[in-house]
C-alpha cells in the first residue's frame, strides 16, 4: 500500500522545481557544451521520464560543480522515479547539509524514507515543510497518507494502557452483545504525542475528559471517551479511536475483540478508557 501512495505522488510532478523545457517527441543525446545547456537537455529528458539518460547530464554538471544544489536535487528526483530510494536519500541528505531548508530536496527526503518504511522520519520531514510552507496543500496531503499508511504497534511494553467496551443492541434497543477487551495496537508516533498533549483545549467538543490518578504511586493521565460505531459490515473485531486529516483516516489506537455478528439495525457504543503512564 504504501509503495502505491508514494509512487503516485512521485508521479504528482512536486519532486523538484526543474526548469520545465519540453523535449521533442524522439530526443536525440546531444553533448551540449555548457551546464545551462546541459540543465536545459536533463529538464527534457525529465519531462520525457528518460531518468538513465537525465542522470548523464546531470552527472556532467557535477563533475564540475559538485555542490549545484539544483543538480543534486534533480537527481535525487530521477533516483526515485528509478526507485533507487537510498541513493536518491543520500543526495537530499548532501543537499540539505548545505541548505537545510530546500524544499525540493526535503519533498524527495520524505518521499523516500515513506519508501524506506521510515515512516516517523518521514513524517517529521513532512512537518518541517508545512513549517516552513505552511499552505504547501500537496504536501499536507502527503503527510495524512504517510500516517494513515503508517503501521501501529502493540501497546504492550509502551506507555498506555488501553480498554475497551463495546455494547451492541438491536433496534429495539434489546441487549444483543457485550464485550471488553485490553488487546491493542497504536500509532507510534510524536503526532500521537501531540494529539494526546492537546485533548484538553482542542479535543473537548468530541465528548472526551481527561483526568489524573496515581497508580502505583505515579501519577498518570487517563483518557475516557464514548462514542457510538457504525457498522460497515455484518461482523464486528475492531474498534478504532481515529483523526481524520486532509481526507485521511488515521488511526490513533486500535483494540480488537471476538468477533460479533451484527445487523445493519443494530446500534453499538464504544467506551474509551486510555491510561498513559
């Protein structure tokens, strides 16, 4: 899944801020004698998605000028295009101890390390962007899909506790099932941490409280939520606690249960209670 999201937004054209010059329909190889000329003949070879012959030109503008940022960044786009994702990963990396803040170079880092399954560093690449674009729309859209494609792990050994409550009725508001369980997954991830850090100003109007206690002599902040769960299909084995982001569901934490059978008249409630130690 993953590859799929990050090959079409290579495809997206966002890579790098090439000098778009379009190529004729069969583009002969010429030598070119210069780097404005060399530029011009990689840019077409680019648009003509010939990324082998692009890195010839490319590779004649570093032989002498090792540090041509534009070169090295238009590069590491063709890299990509050829899913060569660490090499490409190496040269951003070379860009950007130069100039930390080019944003071509950090949208082809972030796009390679999503390729790279480093979805957290991927995710934090991302956010360095939106800082410092923060209307940059494509790339708000990269960052929901690197979350939303990103794995959770067990909640085991982590610092939340999680439990849940499922009730299912039916239409007439008889007891069809109840059932609880401990058996959970998250994101982990500093946007979990953040969303977590927020609940007390700008999650309120979701119908959550959070409260403190000691447990074993520390103190810990617990998190209970309500909320009712559609059904979208016959049977039920998870439940999700979730954000939606640029038309992304993310799922911050996931807790499984024996799987039920469910009508699409019934009606179910979920009880969220999240301890973070």
């Amino acid at each position: 899944m993953i590859k799929s999201i990050f090959t079409a937004i290579i495809c997206l054209g966002i890579l790098c801020s090439i000098q778009v010059t379009y190529a004729q329909e069969e583009l002969e190889l010429p030598e070119g004698k210069n780097i404005k000329e060399w530029e011009a003949i990689s840019a077409a070879l680019i648009v003509e998605k010939r990324y082998d012959e692009a890195i010839i030109y490319l590779d004649k503008i570093l032989d002498e000028e090792p540090e041509n940022l534009k070169a090295l960044s238009n590069k590491a786009a063709a890299l990509l295009n050829l899913e060569k994702f660490k090499e490409s990963l190496n040269l951003s990396n070379k860009v950007l101890r130069i100039e930390p803040d080019r944003i071509s170079a950090l949208t082809n880092k972030t796009l390679a390390l999503g390729m790279l399954s480093e979805y957290e560093e991927s995710f934090l690449t991302s956010t360095k962007i939106l800082v410092l674009e923060p209307d940059n729309e494509k790339m708000k859209i990269v960052r929901a899909r690197i979350l939303s494609a990103t794995p959770t792990i067990s909640t085991n050994n982590s610092n939340y506790e999680v439990h849940g409550l499922l009730i299912v009725r039916d239409q007439n508001g008889n007891l069809i099932a109840t059932t609880e369980s401990t058996n959970a997954r998250y994101l982990s991830s500093l946007f979990t941490e953040a969303w977590w850090k927020s609940l007390d100003t700008t999650e309120n109007k979701y119908g959550h409280t959070i409260s403190t206690k000691i447990i074993d002599s520390k103190l810990v902040e617990i998190f209970t939520k309500t909320n009712p769960m559609i059904f979208e299909d016959d049977n039920v084995g998870m439940m999700t606690l979730e954000r939606e982001m640029s038309g992304y569901t993310i799922n911050l934490f996931e807790l499984f249960v024996p799987m039920i059978e469910v009508e699409k008249t019934d009606t179910a409630i979920v009880q969220w209670t999240i301890i973070k130690k």
